[in-house]
C-alpha cells in the first residue's frame, strides 16, 4: 500500500509569510505525528493526533505553529510568520493507535522548508 | 526525562566488514527502542525495534541490534557490509511509560567503502 506522503517537497518563502504543509497518512493509521529535522540534527517532536484531535502538542516552539487533522486523515502543519529559524525539514509519520507503544512509527519523505 | 546519544558522527568500514553503529540511552520507565536509516533525500526508514524478550533483535536488511540493560545500549550490527548500506543512522527511544513520541539521537553517517 502507499506509505506516507508529503506535500509540497519543497517551499521556499520569504520571511514574514504564512505556509501550510500537508500530510497524508497511511491509510488506518490512527496516529500522525510531526517531527522538524534542522541540519545535522535527528528528527525533534513537535505534535501528535490520535485521531483528530491533538494529544500532545508539547513540542510546537511557539504560538506561531499549528497544526490540524480535522477529519482524522490529513493533516496540516501550518506556520505563521514565517523567521528564517524556521527553516528546516519537516518530517510526518503515522502507526496505529499510540495506546500500544509497540507500534513503529512510518515517515513521509518530509517538506523542505526554507525561509529566506 | 529520555535521551539517547550516539557518540559516532561518522563510522567507515570496508565492505564485507563487521559493521557497529553505537546507541545508548536513557529513560525512567521501561524502553522501547528503534532504529531508522535515513538515505539521501527519503525520509526515514523502520529498521527493527526492540520492546521485550530476545535481547537479540533481527531487522530489515540483515541488520540486527543488542539491547544491553546494565550498559544501557542498542547498538546496531550487521555481520557483512554492503557498499548500499551507507547512509544516515538514527536511534530512537520511547519511554514506556510515558511520552508517546519518539527521542532521536543525532545520528551516525556510515560510509561503507568498497
């Protein structure tokens, strides 16, 4: 079946602006998770849905992201005010239910995202 | 708290060499640990996971790991090296239990040289 998918695999925009990036999951998977991998470093949590809502969202840096899944599928990671720290790449992943922490958990091929 | 270090930015070995890519780790509860390979331009892929039993977990790939309590490591192995297998190494905990996402190391780069 297909794995997780991302898009789009590149954004560039300029500082200031607002972006949205989408995920699409594997399909019955109950979990998606968000993850931003800066250069050099290992993927670091941002926010998790079991379902649609967001179970944790410990890892979002600041009020300026959010992310939504308001149909327990897709989901979108969206930045406002877009700084130039932002910029790195965006890793989505889903597993069935997060009660069984047993699950690994599948990658999309993650957005590239750089502020200028 | 959780964490994992992975003390090699860089590993080289000759192909058909014994590989090792180093992982230890710290968590309060029980650990579930992982490990993903990450090939240029992909995104990261399930390798093999220990949660219990066996201390000796078998994964994609011929790669295997040892999950060490007392030293607190899992350290990934391979018996032979392929030239393919160079890429970007990640391990990975989940405290259980505890928080639901997974901690990464920094990574290891394993070039595999021919």
């Amino acid at each position: 079946g297909a794995g997780v998918s991302q898009t789009p695999s590149n954004k560039v925009t300029e500082k200031g602006k607002y972006v949205e990036l989408r995920c699409d999951p594997i399909s019955g998977h109950t979990a998606l998770y968000w993850y931003r991998q800066s250069l050099g470093q290992g993927p670091e949590f941002l926010i998790y849905f079991q379902g649609t809502g967001a179970a944790d969202d410990s890892g979002l840096p600041n009020d300026r992201f959010f992310a939504v899944r308001p149909e327990g599928s897709v989901s979108t990671l969206k930045i406002q005010r877009t700084e130039r720290g932002d910029s790195a790449v965006y890793l989505c992943a889903s597993s069935f239910q997060v009660t069984l922490p047993s699950y690994e958990q599948y990658f999309g091929p993650g957005t590239r995202l750089t502020v200028t | 708290a959780q964490s994992v270090a992975q003390p090699e930015d860089q590993v080289n070995v000759a192909e058909g060499n014994p590989l090792t890519v180093k992982c230890t780790y710290s968590v309060s509860g029980n650990p579930y640990l992982f490990w993903y390979v990450q090939y240029p331009n992909r995104g990261l892929q399930f390798l093999l996971k220990y949660i219990t039993g066996d201390n000796l977990v078998k994964g994609s790939y011929g790669f295997e790991a040892e999950f060490n309590k007392s030293q607190t490591s899992f350290h990934l192995k391979k018996p032979s090296a392929l030239v393919s297998d160079s890429a970007l190494y990640f391990c990975a905990v989940r405290d259980n239990p505890g928080a639901n996402n997974l901690f990464f190391g920094t990574g290891t780069r394993l070039t595999v040289i021919p």
